[in-house]
C-alpha cells in the first residue's frame, strides 16, 4: 500500500514536472503557481450569493435590501419585455433582487411622497405642496423605475473604463506565457472591481462547471459586451487566436494587434463622443447656471408682489423646492446621462482600496516624535461647518430668543451709516418677518461656507494624501517605460537583472524611477534579499512606496520571464515599455481632444458661476431694499394724506418682499450644488469612473469656488446696499402732498 503510493507521488512529480517545462517555468515558480491557483479557487465558493458575499463591494446592500423588503409587501408585474430586459440588467450589476421586487419598491416610495404631501397640505392647506408632492413622487418613481439600468449603465462605465489596462495585463503575461487561463487570472488579480469581478465571475463558472473551459466561459462573457465595447471583444479574440499561431513571431505579433486595436478604437471612439459633448455641456450650463441664476434678478420684484397676500418664509420655501431640490436632482440626471455615453478609456483606481496600509492617509496625519496622531477629516469638516452654520443661522435664531419689542426697535442694531443689522418687520397677522438688514445678509453668508468648506473639507482631506501618492506613482509609470526599455538592454547584454537594476538606478538618479530601482538595489545589497522580496515585501519592497498596478504587472512580467533566461527577461522588459509608451500616448491623445472642454467647463466651476451667483446676490439685496422702503413710503403718503390720489391697487401691490437673508442662502446652497453637479461631470469626463479624482476635484472646487463666491457676494452686497441707501435716502426725502 505504502509502496503504491510513493508510486503516485513519483509519477504526480513527473507530470508536475513535464508540465511545468511546457508553461515555460521553473517547478518552484509551477508548485508555487499551482498553490496560488488552489488557494485562490477556494475563494470561489460553490454557492453564488456566498461569491458576491466575497468579492461584491457593499454599496448596493441597501437599495437590494430595500427592493426586497418591498417585494415581499406588493408584487408588481413589470410586464413580459420590462421583465426580460430587468433580468439582464440585474444580471449585469450584480444585484440580489428580482425585476418584481424593483418595480415594488418604486411604486411604495410613491405611496409614501404621496402621503407625506398630503399631511404637509393638510397642515399647511397650501395646494402648491399637494401638487408639488405628486410632480416629485411620479418623477422619483420613473427614476427608481430606471435604476436598475443606471446601475448597469454605471458598472458598464467602470468595467469599460478598465478594459484596457485588461488587455494590457493579458498581452504583457502572454507575451512570455502562452496560456489564457493564467492571463486572465493576471489580470483579475490586477484589476479592482466591478471588471476584475466579472474576471473572477467568468472562472468561477469554469470552477463551479457551468462551462466546460474558461474559453467557452470567456466567450459567454464577452456576449455582453456586444452592444457597447465591439473592440475589446475583437481584442480578446486575438489574444485568444494567438494560442494556435504555429510560429512564435505570428503569436507574438497577434498579441501586439489585440492590444494596438484596443488603443486605437478607444481614441476613435473618444474623439466622436468629444465631438458630440458640446450641445450637452451647453445645455447644462444653461439650464442649471445662466438661466436659473439670471432669473434670480427679477425674483424679488416678483417676490414682492406676491408677498402681499403669502408670508415671505413661504414663498423663501417654495423657492427653495424649486432651486435647492428640483433643479439639482434635474441637472444630476442631464450629468450621469452624459456620462453614460462616455466610451472605454484608461481608468484609475483608489489605491488606498486595494492596499489596506494606505487606508490611514484617508486621515490627517501628523507625525508626534515616532508617533502618528490619525484624525479624522469628518470630525475637523463637521466642526469647521457647525461652527460657521452657528454664525449664520444666529439672525433667524434670534426671533425665538429676544424679545419682539427689542427686535422692532431698530436702534440697539442700527450704526451711524444707516444699515440695519436685523431689521425685523411686524407682519399684516402679527407675526414677525425679517431679518432685512445688511447685517443679516452679511451673517448669512456663512450658511453657504459652512456647506461648501464642511463638505470641500471632508472630500479634500480625505483624498488628498492618496491622490499625492498616487500622483507620485503616475509619474513614476510615465517614466517607467524608459527605464525597462534601458533594464532589458542591461539585461540582453548578458548583466544579471540584479547589477542591470543597479546600473539603471546610477542612470536614472534624480528621477522617480531612478528612487524605485536605488529601493530594489538597496533591498538587495543590503537586505539580503532576492528580487521578488526587494519588490513585493510587505515591510519594506519597493512597490510599496510607488503602489501601481502597471509598475506591479511589470515587475511580475520582469520575475515570470527571468526564470526562462535573461534574453526571454530583455525581450520581455522591451515589449512591456512599448505597450506603456503606446498607451500613454492615446491617453495624452485623449486628454488633447478633451482640453478645449475641460478647460471651459473649469473656468465656468471656479470663477464663472460663483461670479455670476455673488453680483446676483448683490442685486437682489439692493432691489428688496429698495421695494421695501417704497412699500413704506407709500403706506405712510396712504396714513398722512388719506384724501391722496394713490390708486387703492397700489396700496396692495407691494408686500414686504423676501428678505435678502433667505435669498442669498437660496442662491448660496444652489451655487454649492452646481459647483458638485459640475464637478462630477467634469471628472467624469476627464477620467471616467475614478472615485478618488473625483473626491479630489469635488473637494478643491467647493472650497476655492465656495471663497470666491462668498467674497464677491459680499462686495457687491455692500457696495449695492451703499447705492441703494442712497436712493432710499432721495425716496424718504420726498415731500408728502
């Protein structure tokens, strides 16, 4: 027994072996291989749900939990063709719900707006609250109706945003292995999700036996890709084809075309949606920027009349529906349906997800001896925001804490040019209205800067440390394919990989790739160690200190082809800074076509629209000081001369207008949202589904276009308010007949 079965064990080694020299590797390099092939296919489980579990991100829990929760209360039939089509669409985004349960769950969200308007009507017995609510539920509903498909439409904008770097990783292991299982492996392990998801997804199928090989599994895959992506379809397919080219420079030059064709579509495909970019981004700057903030000019004349006979913090609520929530949620849509269309390019990941050590700088760190103090940007965002929300909701706070006599007497408030801090006016009901003062509307300009620096703060210190280091390593990987163009030539010369990394790193001194090539030598001659732990050592390997998925594949490429001989390592090295330099190019190609866009779209976030919505403010402020002391001025001609030929319509024509205060947080709160809405589609555009970009750019236009507001609205609010009092002085003046 004993002797069958050192029998097995020798002939399981012979195969092991002769495998293993057919793969073109080492058997050290095989059985390490093979154990990374064992231990990474226990992570697929044999149950699916427990799959997703594993290796789905969690920001669709709620809304698969709030569908299914639903779905259990009300059924919904969504119709044959709806049904079929939410199958795919649930199919596509991972989603642990069913087409039933989504329809369901956007129907009672109806119910519920639906109900909420019909208390706030009974409350407030206002139709326009009644209407309001059903205009919002039956557009909420055709929204969450939709979101299925924008979710889709989202992971196909992730997933295509990656496709290159696929077919980079894929051509790069091919290049000195020949075999398409490993290839996408290298690439799954590479890629973050949702496409190194579906990677995994499509060897899962293989592992669980829903297909018989990963190529008829692949080819499945890529099935759905048809209608969006034709060339990274076309692309694997020539990576696939290159497996049964008999000559070793036929493999490698299909190879060469799978990825040549990938880059070339992509430009192609780029430079038509540039094209078709300028009547949307024209649109959306003028629904959501000139047209609405341009209408604010005669909002307050308009205001003033309706004032008459409606409280002014009514009407300030109603504008506020319209501009704070309806407006916005408008422009997001125009926004991520523009992005939507965006094509495949060449995408970025958040390295602190995918290395758990870079996660701290998330944090503000500050460095006390040996010691690392983490504090959270939330805490320092909150407390910036709550401190300077105090400041500005402190005027409307006021009425519910002074006496009424106290605030209607002007004087404990009024300086000796005439501006009023509070100005609070009795109301026709009784009731207190205000604050009218230049004051107030100089306080309330702290409600929109603690919105802009609380959330620009949190975006910015959140992702700033990341972005830098990340920053720091793109500019490592653009110089990356000089230096393996010059390690592949030390290394054909016949100089081990160890004295050529050496020799490079003396050359490139002074450059980041001359730091990270002195790191390997350094962790070589001095740490004792081989080249895989100088390179990937958790404590102390180079790639720490430069995290890239394009330097890592490198210098896995770099370890897999020395083990087969230094000329298979130069040969490979060349190849693999030829793919860099040739997707570097389309990349600047693609930043070319989209400069003009970019640039304008910029200007128009950081200077443009706070410019815009702070001489607005101004104007506003000096029209509602004026119609309010005309307002005055005719009911005291009405009290002295009742005898007077003033038209009795007159008399009611003017109400007390809305106070410049609720205005000015109004338009604040608007311009916060656009600059966020503008934001994201400027990012989008500029590079695509990149969630730490955009915090970034998010972040650092909220707070320099939240200051730029805030100071222009301030200056032209006083400047205006000193015209106006002027011209209130002239009115006051008057002789009363």
């Amino acid at each position: 027994m004993g002797a069958d079965k050192k029998e097995k064990e020798v002939l399981a080694r012979k195969y092991s072996l002769r495998l293993a020299r057919e793969l073109g590797v080492n058997d050290t390099t095989f059985n390490a291989e093979t154990s990374k092939v064992v231990a990474n296919a226990k992570k697929y489980s044999s149950n699916y749900e427990q799959f997703k579990k594993e290796n789905l991100p969690k920001k669709l829990t709620l809304y698969e939990k709030a569908c299914n929760f639903c779905g259990r209360i009300l059924k919904v039939n969504p119709g044959k063709k709806r049904t079929e089509e939410l199958k795919k669409l649930i199919t596509l985004s991972h989603l642990n719900t069913t087409p039933s349960a989504t329809v369901s769950f956007s129907v009672i969200v109806f119910v519920l707006i639906l109900i909420l308007g019909g208390a706030a009507w009974f409350l407030t017995n206002s139709l326009f609250v009644l209407g309001y609510a059903l205009i919002i539920g039956l557009v909420v509903m055709i929204a969450l109706i939709k979101l299925p498909d924008f979710f889709a439409n989202n992971w196909r904008l992730q997933a295509s945003n990656q496709m290159v770097q696929c077919i980079f990783y894929m051509a790069a292991f091919m290049r000195h292995t020949s075999n398409i299982e490993l290839a996408v492996r290298f690439s799954a392990d590479r890629l973050s999700p949702p496409l190194s998801l579906d990677l995994k997804k499509v060897m899962w199928d293989v592992e669980t036996e829903k297909y018989e090989t990963l190529k008829e599994s692949l080819d499945n895959y890529l099935e759905t890709w048809k209608d969006w992506n034709l060339e990274f379809i076309e692309s694997v397919h020539l990576l696939e084809g290159s497996l049964y080219e008999p000559s070793e420079d036929k493999r490698v030059g299909m190879i060469d075309k799978g990825l040549n064709l990938m880059l070339e579509e992509t430009y192609e495909r780029m430079l038509r949606y540039t094209h078709d970019l300028k009547s949307p981004i024209t649109m959306l700057y003028m629904l959501g920027l000139v047209l609405p903030i341009l209408g604010l000019v005669i909002l307050p004349m308009v205001a003033s009349f309706m004032t008459s006979d409606t409280a002014p913090l009514t009407i300030a609520a109603y504008i506020a529906l319209f501009y704070n929530l309806t407006i916005p949620i408008f422009l997001y849509y125009l926004t991520k349906t523009t992005l939507s269309k965006r094509p495949t390019g060449y995408g970025e990941a958040d390295i602190a997800e995918e290395i758990p050590a870079l996660k701290k700088y998330r944090n503000i760190v500050l460095r006390l001896g040996n010691r690392e103090l983490l504090i959270s940007p939330l805490f320092l965002s909150l407390l910036a925001g709550g401190v300077m929300l105090l400041f500005g909701l402190a005027p409307w706070a006021l009425q519910f804490t002074i006496s009424e006599q106290v605030l209607l007497s002007e004087q404990p408030f009024e300086n000796a040019f005439g501006f009023k801090l509070l100005d609070y006016r009795l109301y026709s009901d009784g009731g207190l209205i205000g604050p009218y003062g230049l004051g107030a509307s100089v306080l309330s300009m702290f409600v929109p800067l603690a919105f802009g620096i609380g959330i620009g703060l949190y975006f910015l210190l959140r992702s700033q440390n990341v972005f830098k280091i990340r920053e720091r390593s793109k500019k490592l990987e653009n110089e990356f394919a000089s230096a393996l163009f010059h390690l592949g030539n030390r290394v054909g010369d016949g100089i081990p990989v160890e004295v050529a990394i050496e020799k490079v790193a003396d050359m490139m001194k002074g450059t980041a790739s001359g730091e990270f090539f002195s790191l390997l030598s350094v962790n070589m001659r001095k740490g004792g160690m081989d080249l895989q732990r100088a390179i990937f050592d958790s404590k102390t390997g180079a790639i720490n200190y430069f995290p890239s998925p394009v330097i890592e594949s490198a210098m896995k490429v770099l370890l897999e082809s020395s083990r087969k001989g230094p000329k298979s390592a130069s040969s490979a090295l060349i190849n693999v800074s030829e793919y860099i330099k040739d997707i570097h190019r389309v990349n600047e190609r693609l930043r070319d076509l989209m400069a003009d866009i970019i640039s304008d779209m910029k200007q128009q976030v950081s200077i443009l629209a706070p410019a815009i919505a702070g001489i607005v403010v101004g104007i506003t402020s000096m029209i509602v000081g004026i119609l309010g002391s005309l307002n005055k001025q005719i009911a005291n001609i009405s009290a002295l001369s009742p005898d007077s030929t003033i038209p009795a319509g007159l008399l009611s024509l003017f109400g007390e207008g809305v106070p410049t205060y609720y205005l000015q947080i109004i338009i604040g709160v608007y311009i916060i949202e656009v600059i966020y809405i503008m934001s994201i589609l400027i990012n989008g555009i500029e590079s695509g589904s990149d969630r730490l970009s955009e915090r970034y750019t998010v972040g650092n236009n909220l707070v320099k276009s939240t200051i730029v507001y805030v100071f222009i609205a301030l200056a032209v609010t006083v400047v205006f308010n000193a015209i106006a009092s002027s011209i209130i002085g002239g009115i006051n003046t008057l002789p009363v007949t």
